[in-house]
C-alpha cells in the first residue's frame, strides 16, 4: 500500500486539531472531561443509530421516542458512573442517572413490545448493543476518571485523574498512526477482508511502537512504579483497540459506506474516531478495578 502524501497531510492536519481540543476537555478540570465525552457519546449514538438503519429496514423506522430514549438512557448511564461525592448545585448526579436508567428500561420495553402492534424485539435488542457498545464504554471511561480525584472534604479535592484516561487514548492514538504509517510503508501481507487496507506489518508495528513509546514516558515522566499498568493499558489499547477498529470496518461494510459521519475530514466520523476507544475502555476498566 503506498504512502499517499496528500492524505497523510490532511489527516495529519485534522489530527492536530483533534488533539488540541480533545487535550483541553481532558485534563482542564472533571466537568470539561465529562462535557468532552458528553458530546462523543451522543455523535457515537447519532452514527451508531444511521448505520443501523441503512443495513436493517425495521430499524430505520424506528419511533422519535425510541431513538432519543435510548440516548437518554445511555446518557443516564454515564451520569450513573460521576463520582457521587461530586455534587454541583446540590444535584446527585449519580442518582440521576440511576433513576433514568431504571425509568427508561421499564418504560421503553413496554411501549415496543407490549403496546407495539409490531414485533420490536429484535430492535430493542440493536438499541440495547449500542448501549453495551457506546454507553458502557463513555460511563466507564468517567469511572476511570474519577480514580485521580481525592476529596479534602465538601467540594474541596485533588484532581489527578485524567492520567489513566489520557495513557488510554494516547496509546490507541500512537497505535493507530503508526499502524498506518508502517502498513503503508512496509505492509504487504492483508490482515482480514473486513479492512483491506489493514496488513500484518502495519498492525504488530503500530502495537510495538504504541507499547514501547507509552511505556518509555510513563517509566519517566509518570512514575517507574506505574510502568507495568502502562503496559497493560497500551497492550490492551494496541490489541483490543485494533478488533474495535474492525468491528466498526463490519459495520460499515454491512451498510456499505465508506465513513459513519464526516465531522472529520480524513478520519471521518465520531464511530470512526473512537471505535476503538470504545472497546478498549471496558477492558481497561476491567484491569484497574480487578485485576
């Protein structure tokens, strides 16, 4: 595959852009980082909702009702996951979102399947992945967050909790531009039909070089003791993050577009920028608070 220099100078500019903002909603405070994937989860549902509907015609047709309730509830599960000793204006964020969440899964089934004159299982069953697939990855992404934050009392605390998030989405950053850059130097071996442009050499290089420079600057510039974590994270952005990256690839596929959304040019849309972020989040969850 050979290194097209006018889109590498697009995508290359796009990036820069990205990151500046994605940086500030990071790590300017905890509010502008739940604003920052506030706005990533309702583009993810927005595409995730359009790709469904042009590979499955009773999809498409889905209630106005319907299509924003099961926004809200995905949105009632990221609420859920704010840490409850943060209360702005007295509001118990994490109650609301509980008490949408369980409003919304007994309302939404009964108004699909029991009030329905159509058979809307399979469909509640679609709207119920994307809640797996987008919202379970942005709530959980605001309970990794909130590992840094260290109460003083009443508002009072110490914020360090963009650390693990920002190892994350650098990891599958590096991952990602290097896997290109290699593939499209070197690659010659096909990884799947799913993603042509993918190769062997590109993917083991992007996850060798996401690995190695993450776990470098964590060991100098984070702390040596947090050096295997930083490798745990960055391998499992590295592998896990490339079968998100596929999955999306298929669902594109199944409803033939090119892009899920276009709101950046090179990188197309918000599934196509955080696909694998939003697989590798639950994984990465899964290693801090068990493992």
């Amino acid at each position: 595959m050979a290194l097209n220099i006018k889109t590498l100078k697009t995508r290359s500019l796009t990036a820069v852009i990205f990151v500046i903002v994605m940086l500030a909603g990071l790590i300017i405070n905890y509010w502008s980082f739940f604003i920052l994937f506030s706005i990533i989860h309702f583009g993810c549902w927005l595409e995730y909702q359009k790709l469904l509907g042009l590979i499955d015609e009773d999809y498409y047709n889905i209630s106005i009702f319907h299509k924003y309730a099961m926004m809200i509830c995905g949105y009632g599960l990221m609420l859920w996951n704010v840490d409850a000793r943060l209360q702005p204006l007295g509001l118990p964020l994490s109650e609301i979102g509980r008490w949408i969440v369980i409003v919304i899964a007994v309302v939404l089934p009964v108004k699909e399947i029991v009030l329905s004159k159509k058979n809307n299982i399979k469909v509640l069953g679609f709207s119920v992945l994307g809640l797996a697939y987008i919202s379970l990855a942005c709530g959980l992404m605001i309970s990794l967050r909130n590992k840094g934050l260290e109460f003083k009392g009443g508002t009072q605390f110490f914020d360090a909790g963009y650390t693990i998030p920002i190892v994350l989405i650098a990891s599958i950053w590096i991952n990602d531009t290097m896997a290109y850059i290699v593939g499209s130097l070197i690659g010659k071996t096909p990884l799947t039909k799913i993603s042509p442009k993918k190769t062997w050499e590109g993917t083991i290089g992007g996850a060798i070089l996401a690995i190695t420079v993450v776990s470098i600057f964590c060991y100098f510039f984070i702390s040596n003791n947090f050096i295997l974590t930083a490798i745990i994270i960055s391998t499992t952005a590295a592998i896990i993050g490339t079968m998100g990256d596929l999955l999306e690839s298929k669902l594109k596929r199944m409803a033939d577009v090119k892009d899920s959304g276009s709101f950046m040019p090179g990188h197309g849309g918000f599934l196509d920028r955080f696909d694998s972020l939003l697989l590798a989040t639950p994984f990465a969850w899964l290693f801090l608070y068990f493992i």
